[in-house]
C-alpha cells in the first residue's frame, strides 16, 4: 500500500495545524502501522 501525501499535508504537520495536523498524525500513524509506504509530490 502507498498513502500519497499532498505538500499542503505536510505543511499542517509541520505547522500543528490544530485539527489537520491532528488528522495527518493519524493518518500517517495508522499507515506506518499498516506498513505503508508514504509518497509525497
């Protein structure tokens, strides 16, 4: 599985976003766990 990731994800995890950063962490969390790659453009 790849999960890709849009520049604008990266920058609310960066930044803490409150909500979209919170939403991100997640999001890569669960692929890592899932052993995901992760792709960003």
């Amino acid at each position: 599985m790849k999960l890709f990731l849009d520049a604008c994800r990266i920058i609310y995890l960066i930044e803490s976003h409150q909500q979209q950063g919170q939403n991100t962490r997640s999001l890569i969390t669960q692929a890592l766990q899932n052993n995901a790659q992760l792709v960003i453009s």
